[in-house]
C-alpha cells in the first residue's frame, strides 16, 4: 500500500512509464512473471508533494480521455469508409457505377 506521501495512482503511471526492460529484468517466473515488494522498494521515482502528484495524475488521465475520443472518431470513420467501399462495390459489380466512365476525384 502507498503511504500517506504517495498517490497510488501517480505510482501507476511511474511503473506505466518506466523502460520496459528494466521492469522485464525485475520479474521472475517462468509460468507467471512477478516483481516482489523487495524490488519494488529498491526503485527510485520522483516523489513531489501530493497536489503536484495528483495535477500530474489529472494530466495523464485528461491526456488519456482525449486519446479514447479520438481512437472513437477513427474507428467511427473507419467504419464508414468500409459502408461506402463495400456499397461502391455493390454498386459497380450490379451494373449501377460504370467503373470505365466513372471518373476518379483523384488527379
């Protein structure tokens, strides 16, 4: 458990950002991978006051809030350019684009 000069949630994010092999080399395990209390304690993070670790968590949380609304709009678009090609498939496999008239907005 963090103590009182620790936000649990700021120590998430400390681990989330450290280098992936550094984390990697402190798991053991061949089945499950863990990283014991011991090591845990022997890393070192910065440790401002809890408000500048709380406004740092908001940032991150703000950050990752916009990411999700934007991954939305792009699965969203994603999706409809995947109606309008399989309709504009549809449409020139029934005979009703002419796919040798039909002229590309492209140039």
């Amino acid at each position: 458990m963090c103590g009182p000069r620790l936000n649990p949630y700021y120590l998430l994010w400390c681990l989330r950002a450290m280098r992936t092999d550094l984390l990697e080399r402190l798991a053991t395990g061949s089945t499950h991978k863990t990283i014991y209390f011991p090591d845990l304690q022997s890393l070192r993070i910065p440790l401002p006051p809890l408000g500048e670790q709380q406004k740092i968590v908001d940032q991150i949380r703000q950050a990752n809030d916009q990411v999700d609304l934007l991954m939305g709009a792009a699965d969203r678009q994603l999706g409809v350019l995947a109606e309008r090609r399989q309709a504009l498939i549809t449409a020139a496999v029934t005979g009703q684009l002419d796919v040798m008239t039909a002229r590309s907005g492209v140039r």
